[in-house]
C-alpha cells in the first residue's frame, strides 16, 4: 500500500509526462460546463466509489470557501488527522487542487493517479451524450487520490453551485456554506434566493450544516433545506461567532466562540474582518466533524496551532516590498467589499495604485465604485483567460468612476505592474514603505502576476 504520507512512493514520472496529462486534461474546455451528476456517478461506480472510502467536509458559498478550507484543513492536521483537500480554481499549477496533508500532490502520483482513472472515463465519455468535462475529471482525480492514500477525511470544495456540482456526490456529514452574494447569474439565477437553492443542494439527510452569517433571502432557502431533509443547522451570530479581533502584525488575534466553548488569542496569519468570520466558519466545522459541542471543547492550543499555521495564496498576499504588493483574488462586488474594509482597517498606504484585470462576465463597474476611494490611481489591463473583458472596455468603465486622469491602460500583465510601481513610486522618494500596488479582479488576474512576482 502506499504510504499515507509519502507522495515520492508512487513510479516515477516525468516533467514531460506531466506535461502531456495537463495538456489532455486542457483538452476537455477549461472552461466547458455541465452540470448534471450522472457522468461523475458513473465514473465513479466504475472506479470503485472512492469517495466512498473516507468522511467529508464540504463547502460551498460565493466568496471565502477556498479560505476557509485551507483553514478546515489546518486544524485538522493540527489534531493528527491525514487531511485531502481538493479546490478550486488554481493559481499556477492543476496539481493545487488535489492535496494531500495540506501540500500539492506531486508530478508522479498525479500522473499515475490519471493512468488509473482515463481508461474508464473514456469508457464514460463513449457511453454519454457529453464528456465529462475538465472538472468532473478533476474531481475524480481528487477522490481517488485521497482513497488510495488514503485520508482520514476530505475538505471538498464545490465548483460552482452545489445541487447539481460534481462534488455533491458526497453527500457529506459536514456541509458548511459561505457567505452567499450574486455571482455566476447566468448559471445560478439572478437572485439571492435562487442561488442560495442551488446551494443549499449540497445538504443531505442527516447532516451538521455549518452557516455563515447570511442576508434573510439566502437564509430561508438554507433553512428549508435542513428542515426538508432533517439536517442539523448551526449559525453564525447563534451558536459560533467572533467574540473579538484585533489586528496584529502579519494578520490579526481572534477570540472566537465556537460550539464547544470560546478559543481566545488565537492568531490568524490572514487579513480582514472576512478571514475573521471564516476562521468562526471553520472552527465550527472541525468542532462538528469531531464532535465538539455544549460538554466538549477541542484542545485550545491544537486550535491555536491549526490557524497559526494557515496560508491563503492570493488572498491580500503580499509578493513584494517597497513598494508593498499585494494580490487578491476578489472577482464580485461581495468579496471586493470586504477586500476594502480590510484595505482600510489594516493598511496605512500614503499612497495605493491598482492594477484591474476582469472577466467579461463579471460587475466590472461594482468593483471600480468600490475601488474609487482607496485606490489613488488605476492600470488596467487584461488577464490571460480568454474570456477576459478587453482592456479598453474596462478603461471606458473605469474612467467613468475614476475620471480619465486617475486611470493608465496596459496592454499585458507585465506593463500593468511596471506602469503601477512606478506610479506609486512617483513623487514620494524616500517614503516607499508607505506606498502600495494592488493587484486584483479575478483569480486568474492574481496566477498572471503571482507567476511574475514570485519567480
């Protein structure tokens, strides 16, 4: 059996191996969506359930639910547990999204991971109406992964939804939703409500459902859905919370109440009120998975450890020194608002210039209105997704918040970034420890400039 935690155990593979299994997994559409389950089931019934083979957390939410599972599974491993985390999308490599005890698997179990699993998804894709698509692969991919290794549990986080996302296959013990806002609209609905259905799919019978704090019209399909299907729900504001926050160097320390009991001076690597509230998210997750509760309290100081030792890449990540950059991956107005607070809270910048690159699809004008009044000037560009909105259309809409002269246009990432260093440098010789570059708009925006600045 291969060892749970030796990933070099596995036939070797090479670079160029690893090369062609990505560029075959390209293949299928990046991007290409379709959202039914029966594919996924097959695919899995042929390889034996894996997913079958350990317990579950998964999350769902519109903004925080990569966060918070790199924090589910933190403390986790903080408490002995051989942890699998699967998420979504990456930032440099498709390996990010299947980890085992918190680190990327590597180039050979990748590769002979998907030697194991194309055979029958090929037999899948000969059978079906529709391939499956680069996600549902990827998902099985991440399922049999954690059986073969195998895991204590698995900290899954869904694509896009949940009723209908290939993840909901679980049917998890643990189901923890996120704060939910208006993003993906043309799949999920225009309203809050109907997003919150979708969801809300991804509770089944019997579980512990874990809420962030939620507007009242993303509340009451959540809480039909526990009623509907005798889920157990735990809320924040109700049963967990923040107690307390303090900014600290390097992120903030927290006294959180959680369903067994309070955890004070808990340090938090992290910024902003948002990782504040999916730090509570994920203590009362990891406290109902192990079953903490009114009698029981988790270890404080395993706790402790757990979050001490949490990263989020590309979440207000700072790359560079005088001048400060950071990288956040905030795409919808909800989770660029609370890039913001955390912005003004946190941060004493003289002076702030961003860089802006969105999708096309994406409220591009409701991140330039929340961007206006603590960016000093804007460069925007475009990032490398092809469904990327074209630098000019952003620069239209951003001159319109901004005023033209408060905004440059770069044709590449690079430009961007060179343009935005130099605009935060002028003027202000000798005082660049209070000067800052933000880069944001899109996942895909912070991987393009992650890949520059970190080399």
């Amino acid at each position: 059996m291969t060892d749970r935690t030796d990933q070099t155990s596995r036939p070797g593979a090479g670079r160029g191996e690893f090369a062609a299994v990505d560029a075959e997994l390209a293949a299928r559409g990046f991007t290409r969506m379709h959202f039914e389950l029966d594919r996924i089931e097959m695919l899995l019934d042929l390889l034996g359930s894996p997913q079958r083979a350990y317990p579950s957390i998964h999350l769902t939410g519109t903004n925080g639910k990569t966060s918070t599972a790199r924090m589910i599974d933190s403390l986790l491993r903080a408490f002995g547990l051989h942890t699998g985390r699967y998420t979504s999308p990456h930032l440099e490599t498709v390996r990010e999204r299947i980890s085992l005890d918190g680190e990327p698997v590597d180039e050979a179990r990748f590769v002979a991971t998907y030697r194991e699993v194309k055979p029958l998804a090929d037999l899948v894709d000969q059978r079906s109406a529709e391939p499956l698509t680069y996600f549902d692969l990827t998902t099985a991919l991440a399922f049999a992964t954690f059986a073969d290794a195998p895991v204590d549990v698995a900290v899954v986080e869904v694509g896009l939804g949940g009723a209908e996302d290939a993840t909901n296959v679980l049917q998890a013990g643990v189901a923890v939703l996120t704060p939910i806002g208006l993003d993906h609209t043309e799949w999920l609905g225009d309203t809050l409500e109907d997003i919150a259905l979708h969801k809300a799919g991804i509770i089944h019978s019997g579980a512990t459902v874990i809420a962030a704090a939620q507007e009242e019209e993303a509340a009451r399909p959540i809480l039909e859905r526990c009623a509907e299907v005798g889920a157990t729900v735990a809320r924040e504001g109700a049963e967990f919370g923040v107690l307390r926050r303090a900014v600290a160097v390097g992120g903030q320390v927290l006294t959180l109440q959680g369903l067994g009991g309070v955890y004070d001076e808990v340090f938090l690597p992290l910024h902003g009120a948002h990782q504040a509230q999916n730090a509570a998210v994920a203590l009362a997750a990891v406290e109902a998975f192990l079953g903490a509760g009114a009698k029981r309290q988790l270890d404080v100081e395993a706790v402790r450890e757990g979050f001490a030792a949490t990263s989020s890449p590309g979440r207000l990540e700072k790359v560079r020194n005088a001048p400060t950059v950071l990288l956040d991956g905030a795409h919808n107005p909800h989770g660029m608002a609370a890039t913001v607070t955390a912005l003004q809270e946190e941060f004493a910048f003289s002076k702030l210039v961003g860089v802006l690159a969105v999708l096309g699809d994406k409220d591009a004008a409701g991140l330039l209105e929340l961007l206006e009044p603590v960016l000093d000037s804007l460069v925007v560009t475009r990032n490398s997704s092809p469904r990327a909105m074209p630098a000019e259309e952003l620069a239209e809409l951003a001159r319109e918040v901004f005023g033209p002269d408060r905004v440059q246009v770069a044709d590449s990432m690079p430009d961007a970034i060179e343009a935005a260093v130099a605009e935060a440098e002028y003027d202000v010789p000798g005082e660049l420890a209070g000067v800052g570059v933000l880069v944001t708009g899109s996942v895909v925006t912070v991987a393009d400039a992650r890949r520059l600045l970190k080399r």
